[in-house]
C-alpha cells in the first residue's frame, strides 16, 4: 500500500465534486465523536504545541482517523504549522486501506466546508472576495469558494505583502483578477466574501468596516485564545457554525462571546448537519451579514479520504 502524497489528493479532489460529497456526509449516518485535543508545552516555542487526534467512522464502510501536529512557530524549522497523517480502515474486515497526507486533507475538506456553508449563506451572485492570510489554505480557500459561486476578482490580504504577492502569483488562481493589498478595511468595504484563514490572536476583521449583504467565513483561530473577528461581528451577524460541540468550546471567535454575555448559543441560526439534514432552512435577505465559522469536523476528512481512495480505484 502507496502512501497518498499531497499532489495526488488535490488532484483527486476537485471542489465541485468534494463539496456535494461533504453535504451528503452531514446529512448522513457517519458517527464521530468529539475530537481529542491536547496542548503539549513546548519549551523551543513560545507557543504550546497542539495535538489532535480527529476519529469518524461509518458502520459497515469504513473508519478513519487524523493524527495531527499544529506548532504556531514551525516556520523556524522550514516546515509547515500543521503536520501529520490520515488512516483510513476497513470497518468490516479490520484493515488498513489507505494512509494519506494529512495536511492536504486537511486544506481541501476544510476549504470545501467552507465553500458548502457559502452555498446556504452567501448571495448567489457573489463575484468579489478577499482573502485573509497567505498560509497552505490561502490558495484552496479562493478556489473553493469560486466553485459555488461566480468569484471573478480576489484580494489578497496578509501581515507579509511579500507572501501575499507569492499567492497572487501562482498559476492555479490564473482565471482570477487579483491584487494585494495592504489596508484591510478599505478591501473589506469592496467585497461580496471574507474568508479570513489564520491563527491571530487579536481580531483582524471589524463589525463597524462591514456592510449590508456580505458574507463572513471564519476558518481560523482554532483555539479559545485566538479571535479573527471582533464582538461587533458577531453582533451584527446571523451565524452558522459546522458544528455546536466544537465551535461552542474550542474557538475564540464564538466561545468568548458566549462567555462575555455577547452571543447566546440560541442565537446561533443553525450548524451544518441541520442545514444538510433539512431540519433547518437558512433564508437570507439581501441586506444580511452572514457568518460561518469552521473548526473542523472528523467527518470532513472521512468523506473526503474516502472519496480520495474512490477517484483512484
């Protein structure tokens, strides 16, 4: 058995089709429970180093698991921030059926995710986004994001301009109009989508820069220290989040203001599953500000293992 290298998953998973098979994942009767999470304390670093440990399983198919690494401060060793494997077995007869890049899971389910949650929130018409952050989602974001809807122009937002000009120029994101900037609130009033993708731990995006009609999609800042979005935000905001447990407990951008007294987990419109299953409906008027935050789910990444292992059959 080959181990699945990065290239091969991207190729393997083109959006539109990753999308539908993340919705019909949500909608079914795959079981995960909530993911292991541990803070190691890392004495090089001056941030913990977190271990995630991300099991799904679907009776009589298969089961798999995500074993993964994020260390903030990796970049001083040329690696990447998050590092680590996927197992996929068979449910029925106990064996391995494929290993895979874990990261590149990752950054397509994750992007898809986002991208699905777009197609229930944003409008329809939406053909302006603007990327925050120039890490390994960065470019998967944009592309996901233009498979559901019309995107024809992107800006490129991030604390490097240099890093931000290295995304703008790679050859997938060529069919797009693209520029860098570097004064955020002025891009966030250009805009139809935010997709906002890093790990700060101050809010980068204001409630007050917002305007009627946008849509907001949250895919960083995946610990309760962290915060992408400021209270104004989530004020003004009507909320999807991809799953209650998750994003309830473990995001600063929804777990802080519920414990501030700024968000009530009532206010939160509906997750994914409700929205896949049918037993919510998300309408949208033209005037509203719509927010998706993603922490990630373990049924992201079966779906999309399995579809891996489906296009190489």
């Amino acid at each position: 058995m080959d181990f699945i290298d990065q290239q091969t998953i991207d190729r393997a998973l083109p959006f539109a089709g990753l999308v539908d098979a993340l919705q019909q994942a949500f909608a079914s009767d795959i079981e995960t429970p909530l993911r292991n999470h541990y803070d190691i304390p890392n004495p090089q670093s001056s941030r913990e180093t977190t271990l995630l440990m991300m099991p799904s399983w679907q009776a009589g198919s298969d089961i798999g698991i995500k074993l993964v690494t994020v260390t903030p401060e990796s970049y001083k060793y040329d690696l990447p921030s998050i590092q680590g494997t996927y197992v996929l077995f068979d449910a029925v007869r106990g064996c391995v059926k494929a290993t895979m890049d874990a990261p590149a899971l990752t950054a397509k389910r994750t992007a898809a995710a986002s991208a699905l949650a777009s197609r229930f929130m944003s409008r329809p018409d939406s053909r302006k986004l603007l990327m925050v952050g120039t890490g390994t989602l960065s470019s998967q974001l944009i592309r996901a994001h233009a498979s559901v809807r019309p995107i024809e122009e992107v800006i490129i937002w991030g604390r490097s301009p240099d890093k931000a000009q290295a995304i703008a120029e790679l050859e997938s994101l060529a069919e797009f109009n693209i520029s860098v900037t570097e004064d955020l609130a002025e891009a966030v009033a250009e805009v139809d989508i935010i997709s906002v993708a890093t790990m700060s731990k101050e809010p980068l995006i204001m409630g007050d820069w917002l305007k009627a009609g946008q849509h907001l999609d949250l895919v960083g800042a995946y610990r309760p220290d962290m915060r992408e979005a400021d209270d104004e935000c989530i004020r003004r905001s009507r909320i999807v989040v991809d799953n209650y447990a998750g994003a309830c407990k473990e995001t600063g951008d929804i777990a802080t203001p519920i414990a501030d007294g700024i968000l009530k987990k009532e206010d939160l419109c509906a997750d994914l599953f409700e929205l896949c299953r049918k037993e919510k409906h998300f309408l949208r008027s033209a005037d509203d500000i719509t927010l998706f935050k993603s922490v990630g789910h373990a049924l992201e990444d079966l779906a999309a293992a399995q579809l891996v292992v489906k296009s190489l059959a």
